[in-house]
C-alpha cells in the first residue's frame, strides 16, 4: 500500500467529518443542534470547494448559506420557539423502510460511481477573472432570470409569512 | 481522482435523503434539502475540476442562488403553518384547508 500524500489525508478527513455532520444533523434530538451541526457542515462544504480550486464559491457559500440560509433558520426556529421537541419521537412511522429504499438508492449510485474515469486534458487553475468574465456575457440571461427569481421569493416569503389580519380579531 | 469526489458527493446526497424520509419536523427536513443542495453541488464543482471547464461553477453559483430563494419560500411556508394550525411534524398533517 503507497503512503498517503497530504491531499489525501485532508480529503479522507473531510470525507468523514462531512458524513458524521451530516448524520449529525438528522440524529439530533434539538433543532438548534442540528442548526450548528448544519454550520459546520456548511463550512466544510465550503473547504471541499478550495479542494477543487473554486476560491469563490468557497466565499460564495460561506457569505450566503451561513450567513444568509443559517441565520434565517436559526431566526425560524427561534420565532417557532418549539418547546415540546424533546418529548417527541424524532422519526416517522415507517422509518426502516424508508432507511431501506435509501440504501438501495445510495448501492445503485455506488454501481455507478465506483469505476467512473473522465478523460481531462488538464485540472483547471483558479480564476475569478474568468468566472466574471463568462457570468456577464454568456451568462448574462440566466443572471438575470435568477436577479427575478430572488426577488420573488423575497416578495413570497414575505407575503406568506406575514401575519393574517382576520385572525387577530 | 473524481470518483472520490463523486463518490463523497452520493453519501451526503443519500444522508440528505434518508433525512428528509426518516425525519418528523418540517425545519429539519429542509436542512437535509439543504445538505442534498450541498452535495449535488460538490458534484458539480468536481466535474468543473476535472473537465477543465468553468460552467460547472457558474452552475453552482445559480443552483446556491434558487438553494437560498427555496429556503427563503419553504421556512415561510413552515412558519405560517405553526401558526395557522399550531403543529410542526409532516406526518400529523392531514387536513389540507388548516
């Protein structure tokens, strides 16, 4: 067996610590548990993109899910103010059957994945310039749509959250 | 190699899945939407890697765009809920006029 290079290590190491966070996040019986496990999930997500040369999305991902997608969490469950979590069970009735259909599902994907090899001319070089530069040309339509698609949710998520009138009285 | 990356992106996609199945409360199974977000984005990011090409990340910086505007919508939708009918678990949801 060939020694480990650093990359390696570092990746094996975010391979579980992503898996434990993210089995985390679904065992824990307090919701704002699983908040900080999401956390950390989330910032090591973000450290998997510096693996992969994507030194924006790395910021990208930390300037908007945790500052953005966490915080309105955590503000969600603390408007909820749920007290009652810890007295109730966590899963659903037919839980083994669903853990069962999702093993099948994650043993077809290992099928699949286990001996896919992409044929590359070179790994690409981190290069922001770049990405700017295809954002407002190429995909300056699309950029557009989801400046739309934004503010509609903006707008939805205000309209739906807001308390009812009628119901005050 | 991208099968690591590929295979790593299945397991958190297969542990968001299994959450959102087996979980109860309605904020945690959008925080495995969340994590399923994640690792589809991953994904993505590997192949902009190992393909030598930058659309994959512009993909993810539109898919980490709708991820924030789906949450954004679904914690309203979830807040409004407990309000109307005072009850946060998907499976004692019955009545579709609360």
């Amino acid at each position: 067996m060939s020694p480990l290079s650093i990359d390696q290590i570092f990746f094996i190491y975010f391979f579980l610590s992503l898996s434990l966070l993210s089995i985390g996040v679904i065992a824990s019986r307090n919701i704002i548990h699983s908040a900080f496990f999401l956390l950390i999930f989330l910032l090591h997500v973000a450290a998997v993109f510096l693996f992969l040369n994507a030194e924006f999305l790395m910021a990208i991902q930390i300037i908007v899910y945790v500052g953005g997608v966490l915080a309105l969490f955590i503000f969600a469950i603390m408007v909820m103010n749920i007290k009652d979590e810890l007295k109730h069970r966590r899963f659903v009735k037919f839980a083994g059957s669903g853990f069962l259909v999702s093993l099948l599902f994650f043993a077809v994907f290992y099928v699949f994945l286990r001996n896919i090899r992409l044929e590359t001319s070179k790994p690409l070089t981190s290069d922001t310039n770049m990405l700017g530069s295809l954002l407002y040309s190429y995909f300056l339509l699309p950029f557009e749509i989801l400046s739309l698609v934004l503010l509609i949710a903006l707008i939805a998520g205000i309209l739906i959250a807001k308390k009812n009138p009628k119901e005050d009285r | 190699m991208i099968n690591q990356y590929l295979l790593l992106s299945a397991t958190l996609f297969t542990i968001g899945l299994i959450g959102f199945v087996l979980r109860r409360d309605l904020i945690v199974m959008l925080m495995c939407l969340e994590i399923m977000f994640n690792a589809v984005n991953i994904s993505f990011a590997s192949f902009s890697y190992y393909g030598g090409n930058y659309t994959g990340q512009i993909f993810v910086l539109f898919s980490i765009a709708v991820a924030a505007a789906e949450a954004a919508v679904g914690l309203a939708i979830v807040l409004s809920l407990v309000r109307v009918t005072g009850i946060n678990h998907s499976d004692e949801l019955r009545n579709l006029r609360g």
